[in-house]
C-alpha cells in the first residue's frame, strides 16, 4: 500500500501523543460506533463478560445471535453455574473453539463461589477468574465498569502500530513495548480512558483494518506515522485463516456437533458415522475427552461433560 496524495499531510511520528489522538478518536467513536448489545448499559458486567469470551477469534456477525440466546438462558453468572458444564458446551454452537465455553462455565461458577454471583469490579480478582486473562479482565474493567485500564486486542494494536510506531502491522504476540505504549497512551481521566479503549478498538475493527483500511475515513490520519512515513508495505499479518477442511478441527466440530443434538448417551457406532478416517476420527475424539469437552461412559458411549 502506498501513500494517498488525497490523504491530509501526516506529522512526523515523534511530534504525535495520545493528547493528540484521544478527542478525535473518541469523537469519531461516538458518532460511528456499533449499536452492539453488549455495548448497552442493560448488559451490564456479565454481558461484557460473555461477549470477550465469545468475541475471541470469531467475528461480530457470528457471535450476535449466541450471545442473545446465550443471555436470555442465563441472564445471570449463577444461572450458568448451575447448569452442567455440557450445556455450556452446547449452547455455543458452532462458535468454535469450544474450550471457551468450559472457560466461561468455570468463570461463573467462580462469581458464584468467591463473589457472591455479581462479576467483580476489582481488576485482580476479574484476573484470578478461571479463563480470564489479563486481556479480559482489562477489557471487563474498562468496558462494564469504566475504569482505566491498557485494553490491547489486535485491533489496538494494529492502531497503535501505524499511527504512533509507523509499521503496518504489530507483532505476533504482545510484547512489553507495546503494553508500555498504551498505558501511556491511555488519558488520566477513568471515563475518558474507558472511552478511547472502546473507540481504538473500534477504530481497528472498522477503519484501520488489516487488509484494506479506509484511511481516508480515519479521524487521525493527520497524525499517522505510517502515513507519514509513505505507507510502507511489511511483510507478514494480515494473518490469513487457519485451513479447516480436512483437519482434526473440523472432525472435533462433527463429533460435537452429533453430541449436542443428542438428549441421551450417544453409542460410538453413531459417532464412527460422522467421519471416514478412524484414525483421525479417534484422535479427535480423544482430544476431546481430554480437553473436557466430552464425557467417556461405559459400553463405548459419549456425552457432554455434566461436571
């Protein structure tokens, strides 16, 4: 990608900070944001909490009618927390990666046990969670709670990368220049800093893209290093799709699939008929055994785990 002579001039990236950046950020947010149901004060805590799970690798439009269906089940943590685990399992659906499903199970049980049922407010003890880590329980924080808190998902740092560090891309994993960068970038007012979180993270989702950004809709293009400097080109991300046809991931989803439709224990025999290969088929439904998604039981027979 090359520089847009149509694009306002850029500074230099040395002369930009995040005073510069937060009132057009935020105000570009809040005329642009996404009407999303976890994003409205009715959600409350637990909603956010269910949408950072579910939002992990998976994108906006698949999420939206699990998550409604999620929280009318179970509007509240204990609600969840007391139900078997399976059906946490099979509630999610094809959302994939259904680990995360026992992850949020475990967490509600924890609010239940430790909190008495309400999400904690305290960043601590939202990381102490089981499944929450410290993307989570910052995102949890800043977004339910209004606090001030470093909220580092791909698409802030993707922001952070091309307008304060000028590279197209941030690295594959975070590191701790970057966390560095966005507490110093965050504004010292709680309620403002829980609004640029919000506003970065959508600036990354809807303009500053990985692919193909629209960045002559973007509020701070003025002040965009990468701009500035040309728009170089790097190699690596955007990260393409993992392939999934063929793969023990896909053979994992048929097998669950098959179990959530089940009511009763389902026979091995009616899990053979969902993948050709025995081979694949069996280390699939042995990872899964062991990853807790299914429940061995005697005579050859499976089911959604209920501890």
């Amino acid at each position: 990608m090359t520089a847009n002579p149509a694009l306002p001039a850029a500074v230099s990236p040395t002369s930009t900070d995040g005073a510069t950046l937060h009132r057009p950020v935020i105000d570009w947010f809040d005329a642009h944001a996404r009407d999303l149901p976890w994003r409205r004060p009715e959600a409350g805590a637990w909603g956010v909490m269910v949408s950072e799970f579910m939002l992990q690798q998976t994108p906006v439009s698949r999420v939206l009618p699990v998550y409604e269906q999620w929280l009318a089940r179970w509007p509240r943590p204990a609600d969840l927390a007391a139900e078997p685990p399976g059906e946490a399992v099979r509630a999610w659906g094809r959302l994939g990666y259904p680990r995360r499903a026992l992850r949020l199970h475990g967490a509600a049980a924890a609010i239940r046990e430790r909190h008495g049922g309400d999400v904690p407010t305290d960043h601590a003890q939202l990381l102490a969670l089981p499944g929450v880590g410290e993307y989570t329980a910052a995102a949890v924080a800043s977004f339910a709670y209004g606090q001030r808190h470093a909220v580092l998902d791909t698409n802030v740092r993707r922001v952070f990368a091309r307008a304060i560090a000028g590279t197209q891309y941030p690295p594959n994993a975070t590191t701790a220049a970057e966390r560095k960068l966005a507490r110093t970038l965050l504004p010292d007012d709680e309620h403002t800093a829980a609004r640029w979180a919000a506003a970065t993270m959508e600036l990354g989702a809807l303009v500053c893209t990985a692919r193909t950004p629209a960045c002559v809709r973007c509020p701070i293009v003025a002040h965009c290093a990468w701009q500035g400097a040309g728009a170089p080109e790097h190699e690596g991300p955007p990260r393409r799709g993992q392939t999934y046809a063929g793969t023990d991931r896909q053979v994992r989803g048929k097998l669950l699939a098959v179990l959530r439709e089940a009511i009763t224990p389902v026979a091995q025999a009616s899990l053979d008929q969902v993948w050709d290969e025995p081979v694949q088929r069996a280390r699939a439904l042995d990872g899964l055994v062991a990853d807790g998604l299914v429940e061995p039981l005697a005579g050859g027979y499976y089911r959604l785990p209920l501890t």
